[in-house]
C-alpha cells in the first residue's frame, strides 16, 4: 500500500504545476494539518484514493469551510484496508487559540479511545499534528512536542507515527524518520511517501468496517 502523507507546506508539484495522473499511484493520503483547505479538495477530487485529515494549529478556518470530499479522523479511529488509523491533531498550548491543548487535555483525548484500541487490537498507524515530546520536535515552546504522544507509543508501539508542525526548512530537522522501538517516527512537512505491506483484513464478523467518534459517542459503519 503506498500512502502519500502531507502536512503544513502545498506541494506545488501536487497543485499549481500538476500533472494529470500524478497521483494516481497512491492508495490513501494522510494530512497532518495546516494546510489550505482547497489544497486538500483539490487531492481528493485528483486522486483515486481518500485523504484523511486531522487540524493544525493553523486550521481553524475549517470550522466554516473544512475540506471538501476528504474525512477528518481527529479524536477517531478508522480502520482502512487492514490498517488502524488513530487521529489526534492540534500542537501544545502556547498562546490563545483553536487546536491547542494542554498536556492533560492530551492525555484525556487518548483516554477517551483506550476502549476502541483495546477492541481493535490496538493501532498501525498514528496521525498527529504535532511530534511526540524530544522525538522530531522543536526547540521553541511553540513546536515542543507532547509528552501524552510518547506514552501512547511506550503503550500500543504502533508501526508509524505520522506529524507535522515541524518544517523542515526550520533546520532542527536531522532527518525525515527516526526509530523509536518499533515505531517509525515521520515528518510529513510539504510530502513523503510510504510504502507498507498491506496487513491482511480483519475479522469483519469481529470489528466491521468502522469508523469510531469520540464526540458523537457513537459510530457508523462504512460500506
């Protein structure tokens, strides 16, 4: 499965200069967040695949005009062709605004989906804004990571964490993946790909194809 992650920067070779077909060989796109809303219509409307998506810091115009055709996992969990998704968006609180939190705050979002990981098994891929505390984060308090986002991997070793909020232009960056356990830590600033093996289906008689909300308390199935 080759899945195209996104976060904080338009890939110009992906909008203004695209080219037919350019993104036809993805299975599934992942957006970390801060990104123009139309940026993400527009990968949607061009590929053959979904685009999942959890808010920046910068996000907040999405409560009038959220992307267009694409599904927002934050606070959720999606199960797409074998794989787990968990969404957590939003960077640590540093000045007023929306998709800010707190490290407690953190920490009661992911309680709040200990009960559908524990049903599900557990989790392949984690989609955040912001990095895991001292793993890819910045130096700045405005691009510290979350402790709560290290607990989860010590906890349920997903297969790839994937987040933004750190560009890599701002030169802290050593290196697009770290290790950390069994987990790949990626940077998805502007664009990377990854190819994984596709897992095999779950049991559907067990999970179903669901998507899990925390806020609605309640989920739907997907056809």
């Amino acid at each position: 499965m080759k899945i195209l992650t996104i976060s904080d920067e338009e890939c110009l070779a992906l909008w203004d200069f695209y080219v037919p077909g350019r993104l036809r060989e993805y299975d599934l796109i992942l957006s970390c967040g801060d990104l123009n809303a139309s940026y993400l219509s527009f990968l949607v409307t061009m590929a053959r695949c979904p685009v999942l998506y959890v808010h920046g810091n910068h996000d907040g115009s999405y409560r009038t005009r959220p992307p267009e055709g694409c599904d927002c996992i934050d606070e959720a969990i999606v199960e797409y062709n074998g794989l787990r998704i968990l969404g957590l968006g939003g960077c640590l609180r540093y000045h007023p605004g929306e998709h800010q939190y707190t490290e407690k705050e953190m920490r009661a979002r992911i309680r709040q989906l200990k009960w559908r990981l524990k049903l599900l098994g557990g989790v392949d891929i984690v989609v955040t804004h912001s990095p895991p505390a001292g793993l890819g984060d910045g130096e700045d308090p405005a691009h510290w990571g979350f402790a709560a986002l290290k607990e989860l991997l010590d906890e349920y070793h997903p297969q790839y964490l994937i987040h933004g909020h750190v560009h890599t232009r701002y030169g802290a960056v050593q290196s697009r993946t770290l290790e950390y356990g069994p987990t790949t830590i990626v940077n998805a600033c502007e664009r990377y790909v990854l190819d994984i093996q596709e897992p095999p289906c779950p049991d559907m008689k067990k999970y179903g194809q669901v998507i899990y909300r925390t806020r609605q308390k309640n989920w739907y199935k997907k056809d």
